[in-house]
C-alpha cells in the first residue's frame, strides 16, 4: 500500500513538467531554443527554427560567468570582426546584434525573446576574463559561438 501510494506520487510529480511543456507548446506563435553554456561551448537544442518570435533559454551549466549574444550574419564564425582586444566586435560590418542577455552566473539560466527574419545568426559569449595566474581567456575564441537559422 505504501509502494503504491508513492509510485504515485511520483507520477505526479513527473507529470508536472510534462504539463508546463505542454503549456509553452500550445503558443505556436513562440518557439522555444534551449541552450547549454559552459567552458567553452554553446550548444542548442535545434539548429533551426520558424522565423517569428523565438524565445532563448540559456543556462549556465559551466563555472564561469557566461552571456549569449544573438547576432544576424552572414559570415562564418571564423570570420567575424574582432575588435582590438580580441573579443567580437558586435558592431562590426556584417554583424547585426539582435539581442543579449549578459552575465549569467553559474547555476542560472538568462532568457530573451526576439522577433527573428529568415537568415542566419550566431550566438556567442562574448566575455573576457583574465585569470588570476594572468591568462586572459575570450570565451568567444575558445569555443562558445554557433549557428542558428530562421527559416
Ligand atoms: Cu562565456
């Protein structure tokens, strides 16, 4: 009796997020890209989505302080500008910033919605930090930037 009424409990409890997705589902209008951000990579959950409104969870799964920039461009990410210190210029030629949310603390998930066109964009971190033994690490450089299309 006791087993039982605990299975149910957890049938319960699992059914919960299953509800608040179906929730977030039934707005067609909005898709939803979840993102990973740790050191040093970004990874989403699709490599696509509808163009309209589109809605950027990113969660900081790394022990860094970590930011998402979403940027409509044509180059490849081994093309973007840098500026002198290295880091992306977000307002170089080519780039278009579309929206950010910055300074994600670990353990926290940053969220924005945007209105995309069709094209391309990138999202990257476009931190600097300089650890204490001197190194300056761009977040960018070392690997958090990817790909997302509207369609
Ligand atoms: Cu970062």
């Amino acid at each position: 009796m006791r087993k039982s009424a605990r299975s149910s409990t957890l049938a319960t409890v699992a059914a919960i997020p299953l509800l608040a997705f179906a929730g977030c589902a039934d707005d067609s209008s909005v898709s939803t890209v979840s993102m990973g951000l740790d050191e040093f990579s970004i990874s989403l959950d699709r490599s696509s989505v509808p163009a309209g409104m589109v809605r950027f969870v990113g969660e900081n799964t790394g022990e860094d302080l970590h930011e998402f920039v979403i940027l409509r461009t044509d180059l490849a990410l081994s093309a973007l500008p840098l500026d002198a210190s290295g880091d992306v210029d977000e307002h170089g030629a080519g780039l278009e910033i579309i929206g950010e949310v910055e300074d994600i603390e670990p353990g926290m998930t940053g969220e924005v919605t945007l209105d995309l066109a069709a094209g391309r964009y990138v999202v990257i971190c476009n931190i600097t930090e300089t650890e204490p033994d001197g190194t300056v690490e761009h977040h960018f450089g070392l690997g958090m930037a990817t790909t997302l299309i509207a369609k």
